[in-house]
C-alpha cells in the first residue's frame, strides 16, 4: 500500500511559508547555513518542525517578536526532519546546546550568543515566547 505525502508537504510548505513571509531566509542546503551563519552581525536562527509547538507557539512568536524596536541583523530558518544536512550543519554552530527543534538559536558574527530551546517554548503561549526572543534581542541586538 503507498502513502499518500501531500497532505504532509502541504503542511511542510505552510509552515516553510509562515516564516518566509514574516521575512525569514529559507536554508535547505548546507552551504546556504555556513554562508548565512558566518555572516557579520546578530543573526536569529529559528529551527523549524511540523510538531505542535511549532505551530502552534514558535512560529507565531517567531513573526511577532520581530515587531520590535531591536532586532537582529539576519534572521533564517532551517526546518529539522525535512533539511536534515542543513539542519545538523546548523547545530554545529550552536556548541554546548543539545539538539532541540522548534528552537531559536542567536548567534553574532558566527558565534552562538544564546538558544531558546524546546522546553523554553513547549507548554507556553506565543506571548511569553515573544517576549523571551525579545529580551534576547535586546541584551544582543542593535536598534533600528
């Protein structure tokens, strides 16, 4: 019997969307991760998954945190289980955190600053989340 996968890409390409319109760079390769990682400045890694937490609380504080007066200067995207090179090339950026997805990594100039990891976003409102992703940016970031 073959599984029907449309239902599911539908979904993937949803929550790819979500952050894409909100302004988030698409990573899927691992060169597209080193070069957008390595750049200079304060870059927003959100690493994005088809769980529950994703949708419902990550994604959504990952587009309305950055209604803000500081933010970073790069904010990208990779999306674990689906970009799994990239993925994992992104996580070797982010040294002395375990793997963790939906997470949101800050780096500045290529080097991990701070993560939100799962259990700082699982079981809380967007609110809250935004407001942690906040306070990071504003203990990192520059104003606009």
């Amino acid at each position: 019997m073959s599984m029907d996968f449309t239902f599911f890409n539908d979904y993937v390409n949803q929550a790819r969307g979500e952050l894409i319109s909100a302004g988030y760079e698409d990573l899927r390769t691992p060169e597209e991760v080193k070069e957008a990682l390595e750049k200079k400045g304060t870059t927003l890694v959100m690493i994005n998954s088809v769980c529950g937490c994703a949708g419902g609380v990550a994604r959504p504080a990952a587009v309305h945190a950055l209604h803000y007066d500081k933010r970073p200067d790069h904010i990208v995207t990779v999306f674990a289980g689906q970009d799994k090179e990239a993925t994992e090339v992104a996580r070797s950026y982010f040294t002395g955190y375990p793997p963790s997805s939906p997470s949101f990594a800050l780096l500045k100039d290529g080097k991990i600053c701070t993560m939100i990891e799962r259990h700082q976003i699982e079981g809380f409102t967007p609110a809250v989340v935004v407001e942690k992703l906040q306070q990071t940016f504003d203990e990192f970031c520059e104003e606009l």
